[in-house]
C-alpha cells in the first residue's frame, strides 16, 4: 500500500460564494434575533412603566388616605380632649358638693352626740 496523496480540484470561487452565502445567512439570522431581543425588550420596558405607573398612583392613594386619617384622628383627638375637660371639671364640681355634704353629716352627727350628751343648744 502506497500513500499517494489525493487531490481535490475545487474552484476557489465556488467556495468563496458559499462561505459568504452562510456568512449572509447568519448575518440575517442575527438580524432576526436582534430584532426579536428588541422587541421583547420593548414590550418588558412597557410592561415594567405601566407596572410602575401603578405603583406610584397607589402610593399616592395612600398618601391622600394617610393625610385623611390623620385629619380625622385630628378632629377625634380635639373631641376627647374636650370630653375630658369636661369630666374633669365635673369630677372637680363633685368633688367641692361631696365634701360640703359630708362636712354638714359630720355637723349633725356632732350635734346629735352634744344634745345626747346633755350639752345645751343655743337659746
């Protein structure tokens, strides 16, 4: 068995052409791709402003929310606080007629225990 080499006899040409036939298939292919990465990279950067968009109206909404409960906790709080001076004032009126009352019970059992005793009473 001899090593003869073989030869092949291709023209140059035809291979250059269908090396740039695949290299142009590939650059359309590439440009499929890119166009479809971009596209759905368009449509995620919609979807995320919308998605944001919502979130900053809700924070808004609670914003407005918050700044109603604080005015009605405002209003509430003013309320029972004047409730509360109230009470106290009344607590305070009661406090003054108990102790005139058991003042005038202490008169009385004093004077009942002085008549029983035998002291005179005024004449």
């Amino acid at each position: 068995m001899t090593n003869t080499p073989i030869q092949i006899t291709t023209d140059l040409s035809k291979v250059l052409e269908r090396i740039e036939s695949k290299f142009d298939r590939l650059e359309q292919q590439i440009g499929k791709l890119d166009e479809k990465f971009e596209h759905k990279l368009d449509k995620l950067d919609e979807k995320f402003e919308q998605k944001l968009d919502s979130i900053q109206q809700d924070v808004s909404e609670l914003k407005v929310g918050q700044a109603r409960l604080e005015a009605k906790l405002d209003g509430v709080e003013q309320k029972l606080e004047a409730q509360i001076d109230g009470l106290g004032k009344r607590l305070d009126f009661q406090e003054f007629v108990n102790r005139g009352v058991i003042i005038g019970l202490i008169v009385a059992l004093l004077g009942g225990i002085a008549k029983l005793f035998g002291f005179p009473g005024n004449p």
